[in-house]
C-alpha cells in the first residue's frame, strides 16, 4: 500500500485538498482530527496534559487556546506537549492503516502539517506540499476569528518556510487558481502514483 504524505504551511489550502483525495476514493488519515479526537472529554491526551501544564483543561477536556498559549514560543514546552501527543496519534494511526488494508486499499494519504518539521517524510513514498501565493495565505488565515497577524507570524516561525517546503517535494498542488484546477492536479498525483513506470523513486 503505498503511503502519500500531504503537507503545507497554515493557510494553503491543504485541508480542502485532503478533500479532493477523499473524493476520488483515497483513504485519508488527518493527524490534527486525531490530536482533536485526544482533546475530547475522556481522550488520552486529557489527563497526561493536565499533570504535564496545569489548567489547560476546562470541564473535562483540553482547552486548546490555554494550550497553546502555554506552548508556544517554548520550544521546551513544545518538546514535553510532541512526547505526550505524538505516541497516542502513532497509536491511531495504526488502526488507521488496518482499516485501509481490510478495505483494500492500494494508496492512503497521510495529512501531516509539520510532515517535513519531524521528518515524516521518511516514512513516505512521496511527498505532496498544498502551496498558494502569500499574499492569498496571509488574507485566507487573518480571516480566521481570532487570528492576528502577530499569531500568524508566530506559527509560521514553527513551520518550514513553503518555499523549501516545494523544492523537496515529489508534487505541488497549488491552490491559488481555485478548486477544478486543484483537483485536476489530484487526479493527475493518483493516477501518476498507480503508474509504477512514472511514480517517483522510493526515498
């Protein structure tokens, strides 16, 4: 089963393209639904958070603003939050891969943010970066409530810059142009990946 990473910076669209994939039949595991999973009243995450950062829970469940305004900026913090969460997602993610397997599956797609930050992209067999023009991201995440442009800046400061983000990867879809245009590039990443002749190396 072949195993195709999908990354991007915040803003580029990569959500919606983990869409596009789901569409045309392609088993999706997003790594921020599975922290969100933990999050939950009674998820995994809870009580190790608690007694690592106290009061970051509120009535049972992780408050994710109260965590990350514990965290970030930290890269201490961030290292002792990565040990709490990262093996309960590779738990998930294991079943994950079951399913796929019993559904028979011949391609899964692996929704990873900070893919090439941790070096996921060594588990993969080809890597796609979501990537659009900056100036469309910057509008697309201060759009979001909350969102600041100091806050944004922050973020991005964690995450590698998308310019090297696309010079290592094995397929870009770009998102500025819109949906069709995204998705016909989708359809064409799938249809490369099934070909044995055209699919990049094994890394």
């Amino acid at each position: 089963m072949l195993r195709l990473g999908l990354t991007g910076s915040i803003g580029m669209g990569k959500s919606t393209t983990a869409a596009m994939f789901r569409e045309a039949g392609i088993p999706v595991y997003d790594a921020d639904a599975a922290v969100a999973d933990l999050y939950v009243t009674g998820g995994a995450a809870v009580a190790p958070l608690e007694a690592e950062f106290p009061g970051v829970t509120k009535d049972g469940a992780v408050d994710r603003e109260a965590l990350r305004s514990r965290v970030l900026g930290d890269d201490a913090a961030m290292a002792r939050l990565n040990a709490i969460v990262h093996p309960l997602v590779g738990a998930d993610r294991v079943g994950f891969f079951k399913a796929a397997t019993e559904s028979g599956a011949d391609m899964v797609v692996l929704d990873i943010p900070l893919l090439y930050e941790t070096g996921g992209e060594a588990n993969m067999d080809a890597v796609v970066v979501v990537s659009a023009p900056a100036d469309q991201q910057r509008a697309r995440v201060l759009a979001r409530p909350g969102m600041t442009p100091e806050r944004l800046d922050a973020i991005l400061s964690r995450q590698m810059p998308d310019a090297d983000k696309r010079a290592r990867a094995d397929f870009v879809v770009e998102t500025g142009d819109g949906l069709e245009p995204a998705r016909r590039q989708v359809a064409e990443i799938i249809a490369t990946m099934r070909d044995p002749q055209k699919r990049p190396a094994r890394r």
